[in-house]
C-alpha cells in the first residue's frame, strides 16, 4: 500500500512545499517540503526545538509562513481556512477547552462550529473513553483532557487528525489505545494522521511515515522502513574508532570504554570489507537516529 501512494495512486492529505519561517529569537524553520497520502500515519519527529510545533502550527494557519505553500485535503490553508479547518481534527498536548465547561458543554459548543457534528457518534466515544459528561475540563486527568480532545475530533468526521505530543504524560496502556484508536481511524483510506511525538516507541508500530526535521530543517521524509533501513549502529572499542570509521560515521557518541557510531548501510558494508569482526553491527531505532544525528563526531559523552 506505501509503494501505491508513492507511485502516486493515492491522493495526498497534506502537501508542504518549500515553508520557511523566521522568528525574531533567530529560530528558522527553513524549506520544509513532504507530502502526507490519504489513508496513512506519518510520524513528524525530531528533538526538542526541532520546529515540530512549529510546523504544525503553520499547517493549521495559527502564525503566517515567510515562504512556501500548504495544502490540507487539495485546499490551501490560508485561502481556503474555513473549509480546511471543518475538516481537520487537532489534538495538542495541553488543553483548549475552557476549563469550567462540562463535557456536555464542551459538545454545545463544539456542535455549532461543524456542520457534520455527530451526537451519537460522540455518545460512544464518551462511553468507550469513560467521559463523565457532567464533569467539567478542569477535572479531567491528562489522559482524559486527551481523550475528549479526540473525541471531539472524530465526532465530526475530520479526515485529516493533526496530533502535537499527545502522549507526553500518558501511561503505556493509554499510548496502546490511542495507537488502536488511530489505526481504526486510517482503515477505510480516507482518513489520515499526522503524529508529532518525541516518544519513538509509538511510532515504531503506528507510523507509515516518517518526516524527521532537526535544527529547522528537513533530514528525511518517506517511508518508516526506508528510514531504518537506510541505517546501522556499529558499537567498538575506542581503539577501533580510527580515522576511516570517523569518516563515514553519521555521528558518534563515545564514553568510558568504547562509542556507538550511526553509519549508513552501504558503509557498514565497506567497513565489513576491511575485515573488522570486533566491531558490533546493530539495527538503528528511531531514538538511536535521532540521537546520533544531532552529536558531534567526536563527543566525549
């Protein structure tokens, strides 16, 4: 299914194209292009000021881009707002109801923004997630705030659901259900999830995708495989960290005894053909990428 929508089969769900952003603090998101195809999971990664948030909030028209278009669903986002955002579901990782609103309330007031909000539909979603309808906002664990943010989100039908860390906090079995809930969501091709998070894990098993940005850049876009694949973690002692892997490594993090180097596959291969058998080869996670792209070389720890 991945090869169809990169052969260009499935339409896209969202589509950015050469957006930059500049901030007075001298922070830039710069020339972020990738396209997210209907009916898939695409995790948005990247370490901690990365511009993750950032990007979502330029997707959902909250701070104006410099440069670039956006088009959520085949309408531009800025042009075509209202019709975009009656279509987008968003969970952040804090709040945006007000607090002293009931779950009820939160309905009332939901219901009147979307013209295709679905009562009954809410009703599960509340009695699977354990909504008290009467409790108000300020009453609701995390995971609760979160659920009724989803809930909302898929009682009116959105096709394109824009997650910013919504695990940030959850326990492993509320992380569990959101990766099933999120699954259930993308089954029929029509709908689709773009998922910031800086829990890997969630996205090893969830995610199709995978857009990692770092230092306010595009690292890579495509798919999730295509991206682990393309990487090896090679671990040694420090004798064995000589000029020739220094060279090829990625990034290196080295320690007391020894270092972990990230190479790309077809120079594990070379080293394999200098006859190197102290020399551990391991498959790279998502973390182990993340990490090791943004240490310098060299780094004592």
């Amino acid at each position: 299914m991945v090869l169809d929508a990169l052969s260009g089969s499935t339409p896209f769900a969202l589509s950015v194209n050469g957006v930059s952003k500049q901030y007075d603090s001298g922070f830039r998101l710069d020339d972020i292009t990738f396209d997210l195809p209907a009916g898939y999971i695409m995790g948005l990664i990247g370490p901690n000021g990365a511009g993750k948030s950032t990007l979502i909030k330029l997707i959902l028209n909250m701070v104006r881009r410099d440069a670039g278009g956006i088009e959520v669903l085949g309408l531009d986002n800025i042009a075509d707002e209202e019709r975009v955002k009656e279509q987008l579901g968003v969970v952040f990782d804090s709040g945006y109801f007000v607090e002293v609103w009931t779950v009820n309330k939160v309905e009332q007031a939901m219901r009147g923004l979307y013209a295709t909000w679905n009562h009954r539909r809410f009703e599960q979603y509340c009695k699977r997630f354990g909504l008290d309808r009467r409790k108000k906002v300020k009453e609701l664990s995390r995971g609760m705030l979160m659920k009724l943010m989803l809930a909302v989100a898929l009682s009116h039908d959105a096709r394109l659901l824009i997650l910013d860390e919504p695990t940030s906090g959850l326990d492993v079995l509320s992380r569990d259900e959101l990766m099933d809930i999120l699954h259930e969501y993308i089954e029929d091709g029509e709908h689709t999830v773009l998922f910031s998070t800086h829990i890997t894990s969630d996205l090893e098993s969830a995610a199709d995708f995978i857009t990692y940005i770092t230092h306010g850049r595009l690292y890579f876009t495509g798919p999730k495989d295509e991206f682990l694949d393309a990487f090896r973690v090679v671990k040694g002692g420090l004798a064995d960290l000589d000029e020739t892997l220094r060279a090829k490594a990625v990034g290196i993090h080295r320690y007391e005894t020894g270092f972990d180097a990230l190479l790309r596959v077809e120079d594990v291969k070379a080293l394999a053909g200098d006859r190197r058998p102290q020399l551990l080869v391991e498959p790279a996670g998502i973390d182990d990428i993340i990490r090791l792209t943004n240490v310098r070389k060299g780094n004592a720890r």
